[in-house]
C-alpha cells in the first residue's frame, strides 16, 4: 500500500479509537432509587373537581372588554372547591379578569414560588365530539371537554395538592403566588404580562416560575430505553412574516406572463427548499449532555462525538422528527395565503403568511431578512405585530432546577430527566423579569392520540393520569415550599 493511504488509514483509526474511548467514559447512571413512597390519591375526586372546571367554558375573549364574567365564575368554582386555599389567600384580580391568589408562607426572608396556569381555552364548536365539548363527561377512563389537557387538569392537580398538604394542617415556609390569565391561547398580554407586570412593579421577586409544557417521551427517538421526562427552559420566539406581491391585476382571460399569485407560490417554494440552518444552542447541548449517559451504544457515540459527526447528526436530528427538527433549527411554515375573491380575475395583491418559531439566537428581523434575501426584491417581506424573540435560558445549574428534577424521578421512577428547549408558547416568557429559573413541565403521561386532541375535538384527559399530576404538584411543595 502507498505511504500515503497508511498515514490517511492510520489516522483514522486513531480517531475512531478515540472516538469509541470518548464514548465509554461517558457511563450509563444506574438512575438513582428514591425512598419516596407515594401517598394514595382519590382520583375520581380530583377528576370530579376537573369535570366542574371543565364545565364553565372560559373561552379566550378577543377583546379584554367583552363580558368575562364567566372567567369570574370560574375563580369562584375554584374558591369552593378548595375552600383551605381560598381561606388562606389574598386574591388580586388583575385587568379584571386574570386572578393572583398568594398563599403566605412562614418564612418571609424566602422567595416566592409561582404556579403558573392559564384559565382560558380555545373554542370548542360541537361539531365532530363524542360529548359535548363543556360536559366534563367521564367515559372509559377519560375525563372529556375542552380544557381537560390544556390546560385546566393542571390548574386542577397545582390546586389539589396544595390542598391536600393544608389539609394535613402544615403551613408551609415559602409563600407561593398561584398565577392565572386569561388569554394564553391569544397572546397572553392581557393575562400572564399583567400580572408579571403588576408584582415586578412591587419590587417581588420569584424563586423560581413553574408552567405548562414539557412532555414525557418515550426514550427510544433518542435510543433509550425508557421514558424522558424533559423540563423546557426556554421558550422559542414566534413571528408571523408576511410575504406580499403586487402586480397589475385585471380580467383572468388575459394574464401577464407572470401572476402575483405565481410569483408568491414561488417565494413560498423557495422557503420550504431552504430551510434555516441548523444549530447547537445551549439548551440542545444541556439536553443531550444530560440524555447521552442513557443512550445505547451507537446513539451515545454519535451523541457524544457530536463535534466530529455534528453535519450528519444535525442532518439526522431534522429529518428524523418534526419535534426533533424544531428543537434544532428555527422553522418556516407556510399558513395562509390569499389570491383574488373570485376564480376569475387576477389578484392586485396575493399574500401568504409564513408562521416562524424562532430558535435561541435568532431573532424575528434577522428571519425577516433571510425570507427577504430568499425570494428577491419582487416580494416584501415584513413582520407582523404581535412577534416575540426567542426568551431567555433558564439556569439549571440552581436549587429550583435540581429539586424539579428531584420531584420527577420521585413522583416518576426510573425516567430519565433533561433540559430542553420548548418548542411551543406558554404564559412563563413573561416571567423572566422576575426570576432566572422559569421551568414548563406538564406532570402528565400520554399517548400521541390524546395530545393530537389539543385544540381539536374530543380533547380529553385520562383520570388515572391525575394520581401523578396531583403526586408532582403534592411532592413539589414539599420538596421547595414545606
Ligand atoms: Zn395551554
């Protein structure tokens, strides 16, 4: 053999070598036993007490000054239905319809913890349910309505296990702010920005911010023989870009060569074809080096030798999921275009709107120019109102991230927990201002059928599901607040 294919060969050999030495040292954890023993749970009581929540049908208003008295009516159903909390708490209604309820705590030099939860749902027509969508109906295990996932089961167990520990006639030692608005499924301005507005103004700071989102996966998309349990400490950035192109328009039997319609359908075709590049970003780096001692053989050494096999990788992570590829890259989808109104003329204006979910580091104007750059001069490319920036990077190195991930394993032995970055939008971006540690995490298992139910019909929530939901809320206090 020539020399030089020895030296090439040889070189590669070393590499692999130390490749495979990388990837033994980093060890599969035994993970750790926990000597919790979980408490019995009446669940058919807390689906009881979901089932009333789920009947007053507190759908998003679009204007915070239409009738949100039922929003009101909720908060009382509430009151009554935890009368240990409400008798304890100073409740403060905010822009009318968004309700604090600061529960207290013995030791006042202690932060306060902030349970956050959003009151409103989105709407529900009756066609295509099984029940009617506010019955709160249980049938074959499953608590039925919109809002039992998304998102008043959690209100429900946050709720419940304070109750339950209050019961027991323990006070605790951190004051906890329960943090309800009214217009998550909107933008959460009204709601979630008011009431991080209303406490930063007097002058209170947060130990830490816990919210929806979050999920419980099943381990083998990253190789594991298990289930993860990922906490988001981010949030990705949202912008609606707006792509427009005018021409002439005029009778449809005698078109210009090129149509407005036909330029726009192009743009939008170059946009799918040229995704954004993809890119570590701390809390991908955080969740994979938290993932990787779990992973069988192969995956790990891919995972771990990441800087040497980073384009394949990459190239594996965006194709292998549509979660996986959201995690690692901002995307691009095209929602909704528009031409002329009727069939037969040609469009002045045609316009499609690109739904961005931006990625940490990357911002909505830096998108708007890659868009731009992308489809040339014949389409403008804006931003529409209402766009947010990626949010800040939750520490997890603190005391609130450790005794999250602490409450999991013991609530749900034997999974594996990580960092991740939330790929949707919850109220918890608001919160930055008044804490580093804000964490999503939705203590429920379910299948891919019932989270498909969010925002469709026949959303519903399985009773069983409850016991750990009110076990990581019970178990939460305990470990942060008692
Ligand atoms: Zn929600």
């Amino acid at each position: 053999m020539h020399p030089f294919w020895i030296i090439i060969l040889s070189m590669l050999g070393a590499l692999i070598l130390f490749m495979v030495i990388r990837t033994l040292m980093v060890r599969p954890k035994p993970i750790c036993k926990t000597d919790y023993t979980p408490r019995d749970i009446d669940i058919q009581k807390v689906a009881a007490h979901l089932a009333g929540a789920v009947q007053i049908p507190t759908v998003s208003m679009k204007h915070n000054d239409m009738d949100g008295s039922v929003f009101l009516q909720y908060q009382k159903y509430l009151e009554k239905t935890y009368p240990l909390i409400a008798a304890r708490a100073e409740k403060i209604n905010i822009n009318q319809y968004a309700v604090l309820y600061f529960i207290r705590g013995r030791d006042e030099s202690l932060l306060p913890a902030a349970i956050l939860a959003h009151q409103d749902v989105v709407p529900a027509p009756e066609e295509g349910w099984e029940v009617p969508p506010f019955s709160g109906i249980i049938k074959d295990g499953y608590l039925y309505g919109r809002g039992s996932q998304d998102m008043k089961s959690q209100m429900i167990v946050a709720l419940e296990g304070l109750e339950l520990l209050l019961h027991e006639g323990r006070e605790p030692r951190r004051s906890i702010y329960f943090c309800f608005g009214h217009d998550e499924e909107l933008t959460g301005k009204e709601g979630a920005l008011q009431i991080s507005a209303y406490l930063e103004k007097r002058g209170v700071r947060l130990e830490y911010v816990i919210d929806e989102g979050g999920t419980i996966l099943d381990g083998k998309i990253f190789g594991i023989n298990n289930k993860i349990a990922l906490i988001g400490t981010c949030e990705k950035g949202y912008a609606d870009i707006r792509l427009e192109v005018e021409k002439p328009g005029g009778h449809a039997a005698t078109p210009a060569r090129r149509t407005s319609v036909g330029i726009l359908a192009e743009a939008i075709c170059e946009i799918e074809h040229n995704p954004k590049r993809t890119r570590w970003t701390l809390p991908v780096k955080q969740m994979i080096k938290s993932l990787a001692p779990h992973m069988k053989f192969v995956y790990r050494f891919i995972f771990v030798n990441r800087d040497v096999l980073s384009p394949l990788l990459k190239w594996v992570l965006s194709v292998v999921s549509p979660f996986t590829n959201g995690i690692v890259r901002t995307t691009m989808a095209a929602t909704q275009t528009q031409g002329a109104h009727t069939p037969n003329t040609l469009p002045t204006k045609a316009y499609a709107n690109i739904n961005c979910r931006l990625n940490t580091g990357d911002t909505a104007e830096e998108t708007r120019a890659y868009i731009q750059d992308l489809v040339g001069k014949k389409v403008k490319v804006s931003i529409e109102d209402g766009y947010r920036d990626p949010s800040p990077v939750s520490s997890i190195d603190g005391k609130a991230y450790g005794a999250l991930e602490r409450t999991i394993r013991e609530v749900f032995p034997g999974y594996v927990v990580a960092p991740y970055p939330f790929i949707a939008a919850s109220d918890a971006k608001y919160y930055y201002n008044l804490t580093d540690q804000v964490f999503r995490f939705t203590p429920f298992e379910k299948t891919e059928d019932d989270a498909n139910r969010i925002h469709a019909e026949n959303e519903r929530q399985s009773v069983e599901s409850l016991r750990q939901g009110t076990l990581f809320f019970l178990r939460l206090y305990e470990n942060t607040c008692f």
